[in-house]
C-alpha cells in the first residue's frame, strides 16, 4: 500500500508571518508521518509591506495558482489536500474559485484556517454569504487555531469544526535556572499600525521617565522604508536613547535569546481579526508573560491571571497602567512568567500538534 499523498495549498517564508511559518512547521509534521505532499505555493505577497496590499503581479500569481491547482487536482494519486485558506479580498476570490475546482475532484479537502473574519465577511451581502459557504462548506473538515475561530467559521461548515493550537517548530532551552524580572519590556512583531507599534512606541516614551531602570525594545521587520528610522528620530528627540532602542527584523537565530533577555511581552494589537499570533506562544515558551488587547483569538493564548494580562479593546490608558503596575511589582510578573511557560507546555507543545493532526488525516483516510 503506497504511502498518502497530499497536495498543500499555503505559502512558505517569506514573508515571515505566522500562516507562512505554520505551514513549514505543518510540512515537518506530515515528513513525520510519512506522508508524500506536493506544496502548491501561493506566494502572493514577497515581503511584509505587501500583505493586504492589491497590485498586478498579484492577479498573475493568483492565475498562475488556480491553474497550478487545477492541474494538481486532475491526478489521481492525490489522497486529500490540506488548503491554507485566507480572507483577504482578492485571495479571498481566488480561494472561492480554488474550492470550486477541488470539489470536483475525487479527493477530499481540509480547510485549515488561521484567520478570523469570515463570519463579518458573510454579513456584506448575499454573495460574499455564498462565497464563504463555497469555500468553508465544501470542506470535508476544517480545522482551526482556537475556539475563537471555531465560533468564527462553524455556521458555515458541514461538519464538526476541528481545534488545533498553533505551535513552535522545537521547544526553546530556557535554561535550568530562572532569571528574576528586571523591567524588560519586548515590542516583538512586524512593525505594522494594526499591529500596534505606534502605541507601544508612545507607552515606551511615557513610561521610561517614570521607570528609569526599565529598558524597551522594538524588534520586527519594517512596513514601509524609513520606518525604523522615524521611530529613532522619536526616541531620539525624547532623550530616550539608554531607554528605548529599535532592534530591527530578528533573524531565528538572534530570536530565543532576545526572548530570554525580556520579561513582557508587550502585544497592543487592535486587529479584531487576530488569531493566535506566534509571537506570543514564542514569549510564553520563554518563560515572557504578556500584557494585549482582548481582541480576536488573544484569549486563546494569554490565559488572564495566570500568563498575562488581557485589556479590552482600546483601553489605552487601562493598558498603560496595566503594564506600569508590572513595572513596578516584579514579583506579580514572575508569577505570570512562570505560568506563561506552563500554559505553553500544556496547550502548545509540538507533540500535542502532531497528534492531533495524525488524528485527523487517519479519520479521513479510513473514510
């Protein structure tokens, strides 16, 4: 009996977000299982300015994929096909016309979706409901990130919406000792606006007056060129240099010990679509606790009390004292520290993924 065969519709880095870095991480696993896949890379955008922006080599990379897919689906040694689905307009138009074309095909497809959304892009008009039902209902199983998106995509599926948690490619050695906190605080992500750089940016200039031993950083890969340079010429002007210092993109290498140099994470992100950003489960790995909005899937990976703290959404002023109050009581940090590393080993492990997923592919198989 030949070993499964998949075809796998995503994208790998770059650019170097969470969807291309879990389909890698997904990649791995399946090598793990001994399963023969065929990666149908997508690539729409090549850098992380180009994520959600429209331009014309876009149109020709989705043409070339609907017909790269089309030819995939025609062969007949495919067992199923695991399909990385997005929300964003136009390659949201593109999936719509990939599931047209996979269900006529003699195999079944998992819908594995990251992002949240589709329940608000139901809502602008009938056709967008058609759409999202195309594309979630012709799915033999979706799978999911958290509970947040398994609310998100379920009124439009056939079946039972499966919850898989994100996950880290290995477990990071965090060393046998524990580093007491010393009023770090880590800005750790793509710098862009929906992200919340230009908040953590203002909060870092508020408050290291008021705490002269507590250092900021910034780390991430710019959206746009000159931003890091503006970002400077604010820190700059506040006389803040010794306190607050911009980092730049982090190579993988350079990232678990910048991670086990800090002890906050701090995530102000108001994209009511987040999922579950790999940033955070990377800091709770770490032993990094983290202070964000409650916003999209959030609470599906900060457990408030025990490995964070959660604010409601746009509450700047209660998220600034939220974090000044952690300045100031290092031991309440510790303790959130602590549980931040425990919540990851319980819900985020890599063996946990593999498991899961090796459940799922095994029931479709022995249908």
């Amino acid at each position: 009996m030949h070993p499964a065969r998949a075809l796998v519709i995503s994208q790998l880095p770059p650019p170097l977000h969470g969807s291309t870095v879990m389909t890698q991480v997904f990649l791995n696993v399946l090598d793990g299982m001994n399963v023969e896949y065929e990666l149908i890379d997508r690539r729409f955008s090549k850098s992380v300015s180009e994520v959600g922006a429209f331009n014309l080599r876009k149109v020709a990379a989705g043409a070339g994929l609907i017909y790269r897919a089309f030819r995939a689906s025609r062969r007949a040694d495919i067992d199923f096909c695991v399909f990385f689905t997005t929300n964003r307009s136009f390659s949201f138009v593109v999936d719509v016309i990939l599931s047209m074309i996979f269900r006529s095909a003699n195999f079944p497809v998992i819908a594995y979706v990251h992002t949240l959304g589709y329940a608000d892009l139901a809502k602008k008009s009938s056709i967008h409901l058609w759409a999202v039902k195309q594309l979630i209902g012709s799915s033999e199983r979706v799978v999911t990130l958290g509970p947040a998106i398994v609310e998100d995509v379920a009124p439009f599926s056939r079946n039972e919406v499966i919850s898989i948690h994100n996950t880290l490619p290995f477990s990071p050695d965090v060393g046998p000792t524990f580093r007491k906190s010393s009023g770090r605080m880590l800005f750790f992500s793509n710098l862009i606006a929906e992200k919340g750089i230009d908040e953590f940016t203002a909060l870092a200039l508020q408050l290291a007056p008021k705490f002269p031993n507590a250092r900021f950083s910034i780390a991430g890969a710019e959206s746009y060129s000159g931003q890091i340079a503006e970002i400077e010429s604010q820190i700059v002007a506040s006389r803040l240099s010794g306190s607050v210092r911009v980092l730049g993109a982090i190579s993988p290498d350079e990232k678990w010990q910048l991670l086990q140099d800090h002890d906050l994470l701090v995530f102000p992100s108001q994209y009511k679509f987040e999922a579950q950003p790999l940033s955070i489960i990377e800091a709770a790995a770490s032993h990094v606790a983290t202070v964000a909005y409650s916003v999209g899937g959030i609470s599906d990976v900060v457990e408030a009390g025990r490995s964070g703290v959660l604010v409601a959404a746009g509450d700047t002023k209660a998220f600034e004292r939220e974090v000044a109050a952690l300045l100031a009581d290092s031991a309440s940090l510790d303790l959130y520290r602590h549980g931040a590393r425990e919540v990851y080993l319980e819900r985020f492990s890599l063996e946990t993924y593999a498991t899961r997923w090796a459940h799922v592919i095994r029931q479709l198989m022995d249908r």
